[in-house]
C-alpha cells in the first residue's frame, strides 16, 4: 500500500489483463504524480486494463478528476479499458457540479476473492 498524507492506494493485477488501484482517503493533490505515472504505466506500456475503485474515498478535487479524465482519453487511444467504480454521493456531486456525471457511471459490484488481505472488486458481468 502507497501511503500518502491523506490518501493511500494499494495496487493489485486482478488477473493477467487487468490492474486494480483502490483508493482510499483523500483523492486529490497529494503526491499524485507517482499515481499518474503508474495508471500511465499500466496503460501505455504495459496495456493492461485499469479499475479505479473510489468506494473508499472520501473526497475528490479537480486535479484527481483530471487524472481520470486523461486515463479515459489514453485508455481509448491505446484500445484499453478503464473504469471508474464505487462512486459514492459525495464524489457524484463533485463530478455534477463540474458537469462530468456522465464520464463515471458508476458500476454495479460484485465481489471477488480477497487478495493481500483486501477485498477488490469487478464489474457485475450480465
């Protein structure tokens, strides 16, 4: 776990295509250039899928919206996935007040067995 003031992340491959960053704390301003460089990482190089769970966060700000604006926009240039999961109402009234809801629908969860003593999650295949 990547501990930082008021936000820390653990970063976990889910299975051979997919990398896993929940968040929890704080997601904003805080050292988030090492965050950026390993979502980029995961994306660009190694063209791996990317999950961010924010059902731990407590609060978002501009500069972590904008992160997850640019990981869609490398995600689809690189024929990658990237989700965003876990949006709770706080982060939800964040994202309206800058008009962004649409970009971060939230997705039904299910869980997924524990790994490194952590619960992840995936998307609810229908």
């Amino acid at each position: 776990m990547i501990n930082f003031e008021k936000m820390s992340y653990r970063e976990t491959t889910l299975n051979g295509h997919t990398i896993v960053f929940r968040m929890e704390g704080e997601f904003g301003n805080y050292r988030n250039q090492e965050l950026r460089e390993r979502i980029m990482t995961a994306l660009k190089e190694l063209k791996k899928n990317v999950i961010i769970d924010l059902t731990r966060v407590e609060k978002i700000d501009s500069t972590a919206i904008a992160l997850l604006v640019e990981s869609i926009r490398v995600s689809e240039e690189m024929n990658t996935s990237f989700k965003v999961i876990g949006i709770n109402n706080k982060i939800k009234s964040t994202l309206e007040m800058m008009d962004l809801p649409t970009l971060f629908d939230d997705i039904e969860l299910i869980k997924v067995p524990r790994t490194s003593n952590h619960l992840l999650y995936r998307p609810k295949i229908f």
